[in-house]
C-alpha cells in the first residue's frame, strides 16, 4: 500500500472518530441550568455517563445520535427532595415497607426526575432492608433522610415512641452509608421538643441536614421557636405553604408572611413545598408568591394518597408555580440545583462539564388546564409543564413522543 493511500485512510479514519466524539447530541433546545448560569439556546453533548459540553452550534457529525430539542427546554434531571419509596408488603407499616409508599421507577423517569430523597421511610433498625430492597434495585438515584425513630415512618403510635429515637445510632448508620443524606424527624404529636431535638442531635453529629416535618399538638409548639432557635442554616422546614392543626401558618389570616418566616429564610433555613395529600394550599402559596416568599425548594411528598390527589406527581407542582406566576427558571432552580445545594451533591444536580449527565426535556404546553389543592380548591391555569425525554447517567429512560427515534416509514419491517 503506497504511503499516500495509507495517509488518506489514516485521515478518513481520524475524521471519523472525530465526527462521533460523542453518543448524544442534545440539539438547539433552551438549556437552563441555573448553578452553570446558563438560560439560552445551547446544544449539549453527552458522552458515557457523562456531560461532556455545552455549546451553541456543536456539529452534528460529530454524535452518534442527536435529538432535535428546537422548542423545548433541556434542564438538569430534576431532584424531588421529599419523596416516599420505601414500597413493600407489610401489614401496618405506612411508608416503611408498606403498601403506600412507591417503587421509584414507576414515577420518576416519566417526570424528568432523576434522583429522589426518601423522606423518612427508614431508620436505623431498618435502612438495610430499604437499601437491599429498594435503592440497589432501582435505576433512579435513590437517597435518604433518615428517620429518628428506628423503625422509620410505620405511622400511628409507633412515631410517638421516643424510646426509639435514638440520636447516636442514627447518626452512626447515616456515617455508614453514602444513600444517607440527612435525618428526617416527623408525625410527632406530643408537646415536648425532645424528638426535634433529638434529630439536630444527630445532625450534628454526623454533620447533615435535618428535614422536619413539625406540628401536631395542640396547642401548637411555639413556630418562631423551631424556625429562629432549633433549626441550623441548611436544616429544611417542609410543608411550608400547609395550614394544619398543630401548627401555626407562616401566611396569616391577613395574608402576610410572618416576619420570623422571612428571616429565617435569610439566615439559611430552607423552605420545601412537601405539596402531599394535605399539606399544600392556595390560601398559603399565592399571598406569599405575591410578596416574594419563594420555596427554597419544590417537593411533592408522593405516596398512594398524594399522587392520586391535587398532587398528582412533581411536574404538575412545578406547573402550580409557574401559574402563580414564579419564573420558569427559578422553578427549574427549586428541582435542580437548590436541593443538590441542600444535600451536598456536586456531581449531579446542574450540567457542568464532567456532571453525570442526568438531563430532563419539557414543553411548555399551552391550553386550559386545572390545578388543584390540599383543600380542594382548583385554580385554572393556561400553562403546564409535560416532560418530553429523560437521560439517566448517559442513557434515554424515558422518551414521551419518539424525539430520539428514527421516524417510521411504509416497508419498514
């Protein structure tokens, strides 16, 4: 072989590689990514389970595949911070390997999530059962906040044992496993701090955040005493737009957001819609929308009850947001990159070079559609956010219309 022909074929070769540098091409679709602030037309390339660039105009010929996202906005794969997974089949066992809490992958993929956090289901006595059965088995990221009590959420009275909240065993399982990302304290109906307490106990020790859900008894527990003296910057209030018995609101019946509310925000407590079967109003969310009390984050508190309620799943909260009038991408900021914020994750949770490329595809669909509260109530709305297609760690989970696949043609077998 003459060396010419040879040089020729070592360029068509190298063209070649060049050319498929990369396995996905995510095409001319608004990227928002608001840790990388990024909010325009951009392409991204994926290669392995990895975003490899974001860039206007990459060249085609340079993917192996490329998904037309003209019109659509390409986001980080969401993140819903308050979810309930820890499915199973015992009897009076609620959300801790009970029938009422959901295998992940039945919900998430279809929504643009790509990582959830466990709200409480397990606790130290049974958070190996929950690995074992649920986060090793499951293609959605699936982290944790682990209960304070040991047999985690079962509900009822065995959330009221405090003899089962023990702070230096829950600390010592949160330090051994890496699913682990924070403490979870909740359902409690007794007049004593002592479970709360007991919770930033353990935080503290094994240095994470601690999710509560608070209220319950009646009279309530003082709210500026949980907001202004317990809880830590980066320890989480959810429920935050409720109005529940046992706890005070942080909209009053004027509409206005308490003032310790918004300082605490300030000093770094994080705010968590946790919308759920009852714990997420109107009444609460437009006045506070309206003066600027954003949530820190946004959450759906998924179980049997809520998904099959106002809640239905993460993108119909997000679209409550959108028409009550939060911006686009301060939405895609309370599912991406603030909860990776809350829970310490650097690796995923935006769409830098090197980030696991977990990316979410939506439309924006426009229509008459309706939305509906904890209470009830429905708001109609001319917006709703549909997920198009998701990539998991490099890999398309779930495509709603075709957008990644060779469009069919007569004679095609």
């Amino acid at each position: 072989m003459s060396i010419r022909i040879l040089s020729i074929l070592c360029l068509l070769m190298a063209g070649t590689l060049h050319a498929q540098q990369y396995a996905i091409l995510i095409k001319g679709g608004h990227v928002i990514d608001p840790r990388n602030n990024v909010d325009g037309v951009m392409d991204v390339a994926i290669n392995g389970d990895s975003v490899a660039r974001i860039a206007p105009n990459i060249d085609v010929r340079q993917a192996k595949q490329v998904i037309n996202a003209k019109g659509l906005y390409v986001t980080p794969g969401l993140i819903d911070l308050h979810s309930h997974n820890f499915y199973g089949t015992q009897e009076d066992h609620y959300l801790s390997d009970g029938f009422e809490a959901l295998p992940p992958d039945g919900f998430t993929f279809r929504c643009g999530i790509t990582t959830v956090v466990d709200a409480g289901g397990a606790g130290w006595r049974n958070f190996n059962t929950f690995k074992r059965q649920v986060i090793d088995h499951s293609k959605t990221r699936v982290l944790s906040f682990l209960n304070i009590v040991g047999e985690g959420m079962r509900g009822g009275p065995y959330e009221q044992n405090r003899s089962d909240m023990d702070a230096r065993m829950t600390a010592l399982v949160v330090q051994q496993h890496r699913e682990i990302v924070g403490i979870k304290v909740a359902h409690y109906s007794g007049g004593e701090w002592d479970p709360v307490d007991r919770a930033l106990e353990a935080g503290r020790m094994a240095r994470v955040p601690v999710i509560v859900d608070f209220g319950g008894h009646l009279p309530p527990l003082p709210l500026d005493d949980l907001l202004m003296k317990r809880l830590r910057p980066g320890d989480i209030f959810t429920h935050a737009y409720a109005r529940v018995a046992g706890r005070l609101p942080v909209v009053d019946d004027a509409g206005n957001v308490l003032p310790f509310v918004r300082e605490a925000q300030r000093r770094g407590v994080i705010f968590d819609v946790g919308h759920g079967g009852g714990s997420f109003l109107f009444s609460q969310a437009v006045p506070a929308l309206k003066s600027g009390f954003f949530p820190n984050t946004i959450s759906t508190d998924i179980h049997t009850g809520s998904m099959n309620a106002g809640m239905k799943d993460l993108n119909n909260v997000m679209s409550k947001f959108l028409v009550m009038g939060m911006p686009l991408k301060e939405v895609i900021a309370a599912t991406t990159s603030k909860p990776a914020s809350v829970i310490a994750a650097d690796d995923f949770g935006h769409l830098g070079q090197g980030a696991v490329a977990d990316v979410a595809i939506f439309a924006v669909r426009k229509g008459k559609f309706g939305f509906v509260d904890s209470g009830g109530y429905r708001m109609d709305g001319d917006q709703k956010l549909e997920c198009e297609l998701t990539v998991r760690a490099g890999k398309i989970v779930y495509d709603l219309n075709g957008i990644s696949r060779p469009g069919w043609q007569p004679g095609v077998k």
